[in-house]
C-alpha cells in the first residue's frame, strides 16, 4: 500500500468559491492522486478547475470540525494559485491535475507537484491527535458499519485521549463524538 497523506483540499466551483475537504492523497512517486468518491464537489470542482491546494495542519479540531460540517475555516491566498490554504496549515501543496483515471466509484486525479511550502514549525507527533482523525473517518463511514464495530474502535481510540490529548484534541474529540452518539441514537430510535 502507498503512503497516504491525510490533509484538506482546498478546490474551486466553477464561480471561483473555494470549498475544503478533509481527504488522504496518495502518494505515487512524483505525483500524488486525489482519489474523491462519487458524488463528492471536490470530484466536480476538480474536473471543472484542474488545480487544487493541500493543507497539512496539525490541528485536530480541522478534521473534527469538517467531518461535522463546519465549512467556515479561515482561508488564506496564495501568490500566483488560484485555490487557498487553510490559514492554519503548518505546510501546503499546490497540485495539478496531469492525468484523470475515470472510475464509476472513484476516479483517480493524478497530481503534480507545483510547489509547497513550510509556514510553522511541526512539534512532533501525538496519539490524540491520530485518534481524533481516526475517529473522524469512522464518522463518515457509519452508516456502513455495525455498532459493535463502531464502540469497539471508539473504545479502543478513547485510551490515546485520555492519555495524551490537549485542550483542542479534547474538544476535536467531543464533537466527533457527538456526531457518532447521534448516529447510534438514531439507529436505537
Ligand atoms: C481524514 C479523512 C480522509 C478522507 N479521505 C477521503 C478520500 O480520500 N476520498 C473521499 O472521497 N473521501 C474522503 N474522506 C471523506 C470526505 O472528506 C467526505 O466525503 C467529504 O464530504 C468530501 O465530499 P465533498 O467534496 O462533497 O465535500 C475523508 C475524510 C476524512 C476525515
């Protein structure tokens, strides 16, 4: 399997409006694939406006406030590329689409790399903050999923907060969980 870079999309609607998404691109040598599932605006802005922008943050509350449909995140431009970063990207990634894959589930945005660039230092990496993004996928999953596997993983996932999150990790968490318990509510209804 390839290394999978989980970080925020920044792309454009045919008007010019950016939209962000949390998303994983793979890595594939010198490029990198935005692989989008169908019906997604990031699958339609993309074959619309080939350029995209990657934000990498270490900001739990980024994936957590995205995954529970905050859209509001300040965006910052970028010198000669049309789509934003995140302000709070610690490093981007500007990326042009080379080459589509079409597939009926997921077609395939092969990237190059333009350019990218360090705006904060990285202080390392943290338990909690891997578990709030865990977590955070699980939360786009869950109608595929059992509830027994859905607890199970949260059970699992809870040790690294409890053990390691910060104030911002904490709150990242309790928001996914919020959406999850939401999910389970309604399933017991
Ligand atoms: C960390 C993370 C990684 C994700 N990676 C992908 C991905 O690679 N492809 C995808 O289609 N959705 C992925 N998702 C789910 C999308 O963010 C979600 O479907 C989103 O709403 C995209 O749809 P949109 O472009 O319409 O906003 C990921 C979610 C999270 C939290």
């Amino acid at each position: 399997m390839p290394l999978i870079h989980e970080c925020v999309v920044t792309t454009l609607s045919p008007v010019g409006r950016p939209h962000i998404a949390p998303l994983g691109l793979i890595e594939d040598g010198p490029h990198w694939i935005i692989a989008p599932f169908r019906p997604s605006a990031t699958l339609f802005n993309l074959s619309q406006t080939p350029k995209a922008t990657a934000s990498f943050t270490d900001d739990a509350r980024v994936f957590a406030g995205l995954v529970v449909g905050h859209r509001t995140f300040p965006l910052t431009d970028i010198e000669n590329w049309p789509a934003p970063r995140l302000s709070c990207a610690l490093a981007h990634a500007e990326l042009e689409v080379v080459r589509v894959e079409e597939d009926e589930i997921r077609p395939r945005f092969i990237c190059r790399v333009k350019h990218t660039e360090a705006h904060r230092p990285f202080l390392g990496m943290n338990r909690a903050r891997a578990a709030v993004l865990e977590a955070a996928i699980l939360a786009t999953r869950l109608g595929r999923l059992p509830r027994e596997k859905i607890e199970s993983e949260i059970a699992y996932l809870r040790i690294a907060i409890d053990k390691t999150a910060g104030e911002a990790e904490r709150e990242a968490w309790d928001m996914v969980m919020e959406k999850i318990a939401e999910h389970l509510s309604r399933e017991t209804a």
